[in-house]
C-alpha cells in the first residue's frame, strides 16, 4: 500500500497484556487474540519528527501496526480492543502466509470524553502478496490530511465531487445498512409461507433494491 520513511520505523513488539490492561477486553476477545494472532509489532510512527508533517487537531501521531495473523480471518472486535486501547489513529497490516492486507477505521475523539475514541467503521484492502511494491506516501500539508488519504485508500467506491470524509463514510454505511436489509428480507421471502406476506416482503425488498442503486449511482 504505502512505503514508509526509514526514519518513521518503530519495530517494537507490542505485547498483547499492554493491549489487555488498557482496553480491559472480556474472556471471548481474548480468547481470539490468542487463537488469531502470532505477533504485534509497532512498525512505524507517522509523527512530526519522523515524517515532517505538522500535527493538527486531535491527530499527532498515525501509528502502524504489523499483525502476524494464524489464520486468514481476523475478528473485527480484535482491531476495535487495540484501537480503544491507544487513541491514535491506527493502519493496521494484516500478514498471513506471504499475503497482504491493510485495514483501518475511520477514527474520532468521544465528543463527551475526549480521552477515548469512536470508530465509526472499518475499511480494508483485499489480501495482497507481499512482494508487490509500494506507493509514496501522498503529498499533504499535515497529519489530518495524511490521514483522511489513508482511509479514502480504504474506501471501495469513489468520492463525489468536494463530498468531505465523513459525509463520504456515512454513504457507504447507509449502503451496507441496505445491503444488510436486501439480505435479511431476501431470507424472510424464501421461508414464508402465506402469499399475502410474501407480496408484501417482495414489495419492500424492491423497494429497498432501488434505493440501494441509487446510492450506488450517485457514488460513481
């Protein structure tokens, strides 16, 4: 995805107790931090001293995790305990046998409690093979920048025209909600049983198909 700066390296191993004692995760997280994952380490630092990007707002630093994963599939709940557990934006690379994946949520301060963060959603890459070369790091004025670029990197469709992050986030969680609706109605119409119901159902499902192509028109 990106080539980070030789001077931005941190290579630390982050032990899965420091994540523990902070996010204060239950017995089931746990359990999948030690059924998916080998290793954390602390790759890079993205900060004013090692890139040369002024901070601004709540966002000082970009950290980059490395996770050596067990298996090719890494529970979402996993990434939401070590994102509550340090309140810098995060870019996680996912690793599992010679492959590649980036994943990251769109990240915020707690309007009531600043101290803690809000993660809106989570985006990610496919899996990549690790070879493959890299790009720069895009050109941006500070930190806030650089990191709305990491997560519209993330993102599967396009941004409209002067269309700002979170409006560009609240589309595409507005679609996977109508995704989710398309399902479950789809599901529903297989197992009922009166045809008054079914009709209705069938109905809302394409009523709800509709609005889920238009969404994805006017994100062309």
């Amino acid at each position: 995805m990106y080539q980070f700066p030789k001077q931005a390296e941190f290579n630390k191993v982050l032990p899965k107790s420091k994540i523990y004692s902070h996010a204060k995760p239950g017995r089931a997280v746990k359990e999948l931090f030690v059924s998916e994952i080998s290793e954390i380490v602390w790759k890079f630092k993205l900060s004013p001293d090692t890139i040369n990007l002024p901070a601004r707002d709540w966002i000082e630093e970009i950290q980059v995790f490395e996770i050596e994963l067990k298996t090719q599939e890494l529970n979402e709940s996993v990434l939401l305990a070590i994102d509550k557990a340090i309140r810098f934006p995060i870019l996680y690379q996912l690793k599992y046998q010679g492959q590649i994946k980036f994943v990251a949520a769109y990240k915020r301060p707690n309007e009531v409690d600043a101290s803690k963060s809000v993660m809106e959603a989570y985006f990610e890459t496919t899996w990549q093979l690790g070879g493959e070369p890299s790009k720069s790091l895009p050109m941006v004025l500070d930190l806030v920048a650089l990191y709305e670029e990491i997560i519209r990197s993330l993102i599967p469709i396009a941004r409209l025209s002067g269309e700002s992050l979170r409006d560009q986030i609240n589309r595409v969680l507005e679609i996977r909600a109508k995704e989710r609706q398309c399902r479950e109605m789809e599901t529903n119409l297989k197992t009922e049983k009166q045809f008054n119901r079914k009709v209705s159902l069938n109905r809302a499902l394409q009523d709800t198909q509709r609005d889920l192509a238009t969404l994805k028109s006017d994100l062309q």
